[in-house]
C-alpha cells in the first residue's frame, strides 16, 4: 500500500550544513563584538560621590546642591512652558475663527520680551520677593518662631524683624536655641537664662537624618539593643509641642506658627524634626528656602517656613560673612574668612587646627594649605581654598564654639515691661523649664577646651522693607573705592622709582629732594624683602 505524502517537510539537515550555519553566526557575533569594542560602549561607572578626605568638601557639596536647585528650577519652568501652550493650542482648537498666523508672531514677541525682562530683574527682585514672603508669614502666624544659632544667639536676632512683630499686634514670638549640642553645657545655661527674662526660650536640637516623604523604605527588624545615630535623635521637641498645644488649648481655636531667622539656623531642619520626615527642602548650602511652605503638625496647629532675612550691608564684615549666604561672592573669600578669623581667640584656633602660631590671617591660611595638603600648580599653597574651606567650616553645623552673653541684662528699645508680660502670657513656663532643663541634660556638647571662643558682634540688622533695599550701599563696592584709590597711589611711587633708576644709569644728576625720597624708598622696600626672606622657615617647603 502506498504511504500517504506528508504535509510538512522535514528540518532535518546533514550536520555539515548544520555546523556551517553555527560557525556563521560564532562569526557574525565576533564581528558585532570588535565593533562594539571600538566604538568603546562601556557600562557607565557609577559616581562615587566626594570623599571624606577631600579638602573643602562642604563648599563642593555646596556647589553642587545650588546646580541641582537651578536645573530643578529650570525643568518647572519649561513644564509650566509646555503647560501654557497646551492650553492655547486648546483654546484654538476651540475657537477656529482664530488665525494662527497673526497670533504666533505676537506670542514670540511676547516671549522675548518676558523672558528679557526676567533676566534683567531676576537678581533685583529676588530680595524684595524675600521680604514680601517674609511678611506674609508675620501676617499670617499667631505664634512666630524665631531660630537662634546656640553658638551666637545675639548675632542671630534681627531688631527690624522683632519690632516689626510687636508692632503687628496680637503675636507672640518665642525663642529657639538651635545647634545647642555644639556648645558648652555651662555657656548653653547661661545663654538660656539670659534669653529667657525677655522671651520664652525653647532649648532645641534638630535631627539632620531622617526618611524622605517620598520615598518608600523597606522595614527592616532591628534588635533592640540598637542604639540610633546621632543624628536622628532631636532634643526639646516634645517641650516645643507641649509649649503650642497649651498656648492652642487657652486660644480655644486652631493657630498658625510661623518659622523665620537668618540663613543656616535651622527653620526647615526644626519644621522637619517637629513632622518627623523631611518635608521641607534641607541643605548645606543657604538660603535654599525662598518661598512660605505650609506644612500642618496636626488638626489644630499648622506651622509655615519661611524665607531667610536679608542682612544689611551695614553691618560688620564678621556679621557678613557669617549670616549672608551672598557673602563668598558678593566679598572676597579671603576678606570673609579674615573677618571670622579676627573675632576668634587665636590660642584656640591654633589648637584646632594644629598650626603652630600666626601673626596674619594671610600666614594662618598658608599654613593651613600646607597642612591640609592644598597647593596649586608649582607648589604654592592655595591659601584661597584654604580661606573658603574655613568660612564653609564656620557657617556650617559641625564646628564647636561659642561666645559669652553680655555681663549686664539691657532690653532692647522696642521692648518695655507690659510687653515682655504679654510676650509670655498664654504659655506654661514652669514645664518649659522642666523641658529644657531634661533636655540639657540629655544633651552630650562639646568640652570648653575643645570648642574655640569668639567675639560676638551683637544684634544683626536686617531688610525688611523693600524701599530700603535700593538705598543701602553695600561696603564692599566702597572698598573697591579704597583700592583703586590706593593703587594710583603705588603707581605713582613706582614711577618715581623708575625715573630714580633711570637717571643713575644715565648719569644724571636729579634734585636732593627726589633722590633722597627715591633711595629711602628703594631702601625700605629692600629692608623689607630682606627681613621676610630672614623670617621665611625654607625647611617647611620640603616637609
């Protein structure tokens, strides 16, 4: 009987043809990996982000915080661009009488000009957008909160900003002693006491570690006996809660309480503390708040952040360089750093550092160049990193010192009897003294020997009105003055030099009067090369 033919042909092959198919394709992948190797496609290395023995780390972290801050600022623009089109083209889809044609080319002049205008009174506005905001948070709080740096106090109060507040009315204003674990524990006492015979001061330690809103972490199981970072604990925040919640009780009503201060005091590192999870944009770098931020701590009492004040440029230069975050730009590193360094007692700052002693600040930096390893091409030390890497130091959260409160106890002008009464009325003192007094104890601060001593300046001024702005003539454009003042002068002595010079080459004979100032003159400058040459130890060029 004849087989039925099969539908199918069958894949079978000879095995020479099915070893020639596979060395074709071992061929094909050799070729695409040869490519593939001269085009150099790599994995991309993943960043390892700045190391802990890099120097003036803190200034880079700061840098690198700003860029991310204008690319995130420059993406919600361009997302509100895209918005804005959406919707007209929209609108013209909508309304088809519309001629497209005549509208594109106003829309581009528009544009233009609004994005000129942008560029041209962005950094002008920018303070006064800082004081509009700062008043809309006065305005808006029942209770206002102003945060205090432990290691200054009196450097970090504001008298515009206070009067402003016991002019508004019906407010009350409290104190926050922030940063209180890098002080002594007998300078954080005497502080309080000081502080609180005018206003209620709340001891306080933000804690910097804590979970983002929005990211979700895996719960892992840990034993009991583990201990939390440092950094996670927070001092004096359950005195803060019982402090409002009674002041919202005798209110009867739901209250606001708004958070301000000068840059780097830890507005939103508290608001953060108080919520327990990072709902406000936190930094190294100042001034990252710029807007008023609603954050609510429960049903009854709301709390609002908000932007730094705007120092005055009258101010003294220490004043500048510790609570302006403009100062490292607007003045010179090396004029901020020195200003920092004048007020500071120098037996402890050498100590510190682990330099030997200094009669400059341009000495202390090139020794701390040296010592920190930071030289530039040649060999010569960087003594301006070094002054930049001592400014980060000193405005950031990890350096201990302190400064002493005045001898005698003068409330300032703006204050009298009836209002520090009514300052404090409403509040339960007798437990905010419990609670500050628990949290000193828990507290663990630094040792009087470890921490470095500095002068303080006093009260620091601030801008709160718009109008004054624009009147206040910074210093350092009249330091410039000064400079280019002084530089004619050298000139001008160099220029006699020369002419000196000249003529004794010639063999020229020039009055008594010019020759006998021309060589006193060279003759100092010579005396003075000589002595520095004498004071130079050659012997730390090869250390």
């Amino acid at each position: 009987m004849k087989r039925p033919k099969l539908k199918k042909a069958s894949k079978r092959m000879t095995c020479h043809k099915r070893y020639k198919i596979q060395k074709k394709v071992r061929e094909h992948h050799r070729k695409l990996r040869k490519e593939a190797k001269k085009r150099g496609h790599k994995k991309p290395r993943k960043d390892p982000g700045v190391p802990n023995s890099a120097p003036f780390k803190e200034a880079l972290l700061r840098e690198a915080e700003l860029r991310k801050q204008r690319l995130e600022e420059l993406q919600q623009q361009q997302k509100l661009d895209r918005q804005k089109e959406l919707e007209k083209k929209r609108k013209l889809e909508t309304n088809p009488d519309v001629k497209p044609s005549n509208v594109e080319p106003l829309e581009k002049e528009l544009g233009l000009c609004k994005t000129e205008n942008k560029a041209k009174s962005g950094k002008q506005n920018s303070k006064k957008l800082y004081c509009q905001e700062l008043k809309k948070v006065i305005e808006a709080s029942d209770v206002v909160l102003e945060v205090l740096d432990a290691r200054d106090p009196l450097g970090c109060r504001c008298p515009q900003v206070e009067e402003a507040i016991v002019q508004s009315g019906q407010k009350k204003l409290v104190l926050i002693l922030n940063k209180s674990d890098l002080v002594p524990k007998e300078n954080l006492e005497s502080w309080l006491n000081y502080l609180k015979k005018e206003l209620p001061t709340v001891v306080f330690r933000a804690s910097t570690k804590l979970k983002d809103k929005g990211k979700i972490t895996k719960r892992v199981k840990a034993k009991k006996t583990a201990a939390p970072f440092r950094s996670e604990v927070c001092f004096g925040k359950e005195g803060l809660w019982k402090l409002l919640g009674d002041f919202q009780e005798t209110c009867g009503k739901p209250i606001q309480v708004g958070v301000i201060g000068f840059p780097n005091v830890g507005k939103s590192s508290l608001i953060n503390s108080l919520k327990q999870e990072q709902m406000c944009n936190v930094g190294v770098s100042m001034g990252l708040t710029r807007s008023m931020q609603v954050v609510p701590l429960d049903k009854q009492i709301t709390i609002i952040d908000s932007p730094s004040f705007i120092v005055s440029p009258l101010n003294s230069s220490s004043a500048l360089a510790l609570r302006s975050p403009a100062s490292i730009i607007v003045v010179k590193p090396m004029e901020a750093a020195s200003a920092i360094l004048s007020q500071a007692d120098a037996r402890q700052v050498v100590l510190k550092y682990t330099i030997p002693g200094y009669r400059n600040s341009l000495e202390f930096f090139t020794m701390l160049a040296q010592r920190r390893g930071m030289h530039q091409k040649g060999g010569i030390p960087n003594v301006e990193g070094a002054a930049k890497l001592l400014w980060s130091e000193w405005t950031g959260a990890s350096l201990a010192y302190y400064c002493h409160p005045p001898t005698s106890w003068t409330p300032p002008p703006y204050f009298n009897e009836s209002i520090m009464v009514h300052m404090k009325s409403g509040f339960n003192l007798e437990e905010l003294e419990k609670n500050n007094a628990q949290s000193i104890k828990a507290i663990k601060g630094p040792h009087l020997a470890n921490s470095i001593l500095f002068q303080s300046s006093g009260l620091t001024n601030g801008v709160i009105e718009e109008k004054d702005i624009h009147e206040e003539l910074p210093k350092w454009k009249e330091e410039k003055k000064d400079d280019k003042d002084h530089d004619q002068e050298i000139v001008e002595v160099d220029e006699k030099n020369s002419d000196m010079f000249a003529a004794e080459e010639t063999g020229e004979v020039l009055p008594e009067e010019s020759t006998a100032g021309g060589q006193s003159t060279r003759h100092f400058i010579l005396d003075k090369m000589i002595e520095e040459d004498d004071a130079y130890d050659f012997s730390t060029d090869y250390v």
